[in-house]
C-alpha cells in the first residue's frame, strides 16, 4: 500500500498514513508537511493473546456496572444479620451471653441493676436453664434490656433495608448502623472476657466482636450511597453516572440509583 504502513498498539490494528496532503495554509513549509500524518484506526485484530484480553475486559466492564446491584446486596445481607442477631436477643441464652459486654461498657452498664463483675458467678452455658442463675438475671434486668436491644436492632436493620426504595430511610439506618457498630467494636477495649490473655489472642467473644469491622465497612458503603441518591434529588443537574466514557461506551462505575437496582 503506497505511502502507508500497518502497526499493532495495544492489540489494536492501525493503518498509518504516511503521505502528505498539499495543505494551503502550509504550502511551502516542507517541515511541516513531513511531520503531518493521518492515522485511521482499522478493525480489532484478534491475533494470539488478544481475544482473552478483549474477553476479559468485558467481563470487568460487566462486573463494574453491577456496582448499584451489590451495594442494594450489602443492604440486604446487613438486614438479614439484624434481624436474625436482634431476634435472638428474644431468646434466655442470647440475652444471657451479652451480659460481660453489657456490663463493662462504660456507656451501657447503668442498664442493669448488678455491677460487674458479680454476674461472673451466674453465667448460663449457652441452652442450659439453672433456675438460680435464671431468676438473678431476671433481678439484673438482663432479659428486658435484652428485649429492649433486640427491637433496636431489628428496627435499624428495616430502615436500613428501605434504603432500597427510600434513599432518607436508608441513610438514617445506615448511620444508626455506623454507630452501633463503633459501640460493639469498644467492647473489645473494655471487656475483658474479649481476650485470651492480650493482644491479639481473642477469646471467642472478641472474635465474634472483631467481625462488626465488616458491618461498620458495610454501613459506611450504604451511607454514602444514600447520600448521593439525596444530593442527586437535592440538586438533579449533579451527575447520575449514567453518561457515556470516554469511548462512546458506558462508564465502568456509576453512581448507585434505586433505577439501576
């Protein structure tokens, strides 16, 4: 092909055009002409290598446009986790096993009417009913906190989940869900039952404990998901992540809406 050569870049085909125009607004600058090229990008050409690479970027594309799917996900599993922890909060044994963290907790021990650590001698295992230790519980106003906190918690894990179609109930849920868990999370400073001994030998408590840092990361992403849905309805000239990339194509992440769910 005269005055015109193939390159490969990036996987892609490129016909480069090599001749130069007579342009009349360069005539006579010999330089300039020798400089100017034309290049025409051809078909993808999926030689060895190419097509897994080309396969594989879709498939990434796909998964960054599911960003608003798994966000409302994360919703869903956090309401599972409410509800299903904050109905057991219902049950003797539930209310029983909260008492250590209970009581320690600087900002939660004026709930019950014993101080720690007198409940140390009338901890339940865990389904075993001991009438003395039921009835000192029943004393401590272990079961109706237990009650009172299970219904919290069920109720957060509802607003929460209303984010789905309420972008001000999902905010105030996922904010009372930030706190909760930074409340959960201080047990592991002032409980001592947390810990084996110290650092970083949990005991089984403190390992139950350590995993709210996935609900508190949880939270935070419905949070500010909830705060663009408001700034969006505040303001509808702020962009909604739904215009086209720089390749004419979709943007690989979009701002999460309720109309992509």
């Amino acid at each position: 092909m005269a005055g015109k050569r193939t390159l490969l870049k990036n996987g892609i085909v490129m016909i480069v055009d090599e001749s130069v125009a007579d342009f009349p607004e360069h005539r006579g600058d010999e330089r300039e002409r020798g400089d100017r090229r034309q290049i025409q990008p051809a078909e993808p050409s999926y030689l060895p290598g190419t097509r897994a690479h080309h396969r594989m970027r879709s498939y990434l594309k796909w998964l960054a446009r599911r960003q608003p799917c798994f966000i409302h996900l994360v919703r869903i599993a956090i309401f599972v986790v409410m509800a299903w922890i904050g109905g057991l909060k219902f049950v003797p044994y539930e209310a029983e096993s909260i008492v250590p963290f209970v009581a320690n907790s600087p900002v939660m021990k004026f709930f019950y009417a014993k101080p720690a650590p007198e409940y140390k001698q009338y901890m339940n295992k865990e389904g075993e009913l001991v009438p003395k230790n039921r009835e000192w519980h029943q004393e401590n106003r272990t079961y109706v906190f237990a009650d009172a906190l299970g219904t919290v918690i069920i109720a957060i894990g509802i607003l929460l989940l209303l984010g789905l179609f309420s972008p001000k109930l999902g905010f105030v849920g996922a904010l009372l869900a930030v706190g909760m868990s930074f409340v959960t999370l201080s047990f592991l400073i002032t409980t001592p039952e947390a810990w084996v001994s110290h650092f970083p030998y949990l005991a089984g408590g403190g390992r139950l404990v350590v995993k709210d840092l996935i609900m508190l990361s949880g939270a935070l992403v419905c949070l500010s998901s909830s705060a663009q849905e408001l700034l969006r309805s505040m303001d509808p000239r702020l962009p909604d992540g739904r215009g086209a990339g720089p390749d004419g194509a979709e943007p690989l992440a979009r701002i999460p809406s309720r109309d992509h769910a």
